[in-house]
C-alpha cells in the first residue's frame, strides 16, 4: 500500500465517522435530505479509492489535462 491510499483510506474513515457521530449523537438528521449526504458519498468513494485505487475525480482531472501521481 503506498501513502497516496493509504491517505484516501484514513481520509474516507474519518469522514464517515465524523458523520456516524453527528448523527448518532442528534445533531444531524440524516432521515431528510441535506448536504451531509454530499459529504457521506465523498467520503464513500474516498473509501472505496483506497482500496481499489479507483478515483472518479482522478480520471476527470487527468482528461482535464493535469499529470496523473508519478508519471
């Protein structure tokens, strides 16, 4: 595991866990819709990332024209 994923994996967790605690703690209201969800799916794919090494936003910036991580 490189510290790229290894930054997407702890990233991904402490997203959704930061979500876990607002919502179980009753400051969030995940039943309605809102903008935690937002921040739920990108922490999702942050955790998917890590361990796929599949990054949705990657493919958009690498055809935007940026260098991809060690090329």
């Amino acid at each position: 595991m490189t510290v790229h994923r290894a930054v997407r994996i702890i990233a991904g967790c402490f997203i959704l866990l930061s979500l876990a605690l607002a919502h179980f703690s009753g400051q969030a209201d995940l039943s309605r819709l809102s903008w935690l969800w937002f921040t739920a799916f990108v922490g999702a794919n942050l955790l998917q990332s890590g361990f796929t090494n599949f990054c949705p936003m990657d493919k958009i910036l690498a055809r935007c024209g940026l260098k991809e991580c060690g090329k």
